[in-house]
C-alpha cells in the first residue's frame, strides 16, 4: 500500500524547481567543462594521498625518537643499523 501511494503521489506531484535562474544558466555554461575538472580532482586526490603517504613513511622514524622509544617502528633506521 506504501509503495503505490508514493509511486501515485510522485506520479501527480510536478517537480519543482528552487534554484535560481542565475544558477540554472550557470550550471549550463559549465556542463561542458565538467568532465576534465572532475578527471583534474581525481588526479590531484590520487597525489595528494601520493604525498600523504610519503610524509607518513618519512615521519615516522622520528616517531619512537620523540617518545624515547628505542624499540622503532617498522620503517625505523636505527632499529635496522643501529643508528
């Protein structure tokens, strides 16, 4: 019974629209751009986490050394050479 009222209700309920006009024709004049801006943000998201992770690996060798940890983290120098 749910269901065919809300398929009955969205059926005779016309869609409409807040936005305003100025924002309708904005989002026209930058539908054709989408597609290499969206391409652009996954590209920088992908470095960004490239970086991230980089930082995380370089950092955490002094991790132990500010906790005075002797016994390092995975990645630690000293616990491999004995620095």
């Amino acid at each position: 019974m749910q269901l065919f009222l809300s398929n009955y209700l969205a059926s005779t309920i016309a869609p409409t629209t807040t936005a305003p006009d100025w924002v309708l024709k904005l989002e026209e004049i930058l539908a054709p751009i989408e597609a290499p801006v969206t391409l652009l943000y996954t590209v920088l998201d992908v470095a960004l986490l490239i970086a991230a992770a980089t930082l995380l690996l370089a950092f955490w060798t002094f991790l132990p050394v500010l906790a005075d940890d002797r016994s390092g983290g995975i990645f630690a120098l000293y616990s491999r050479y004995g620095v």
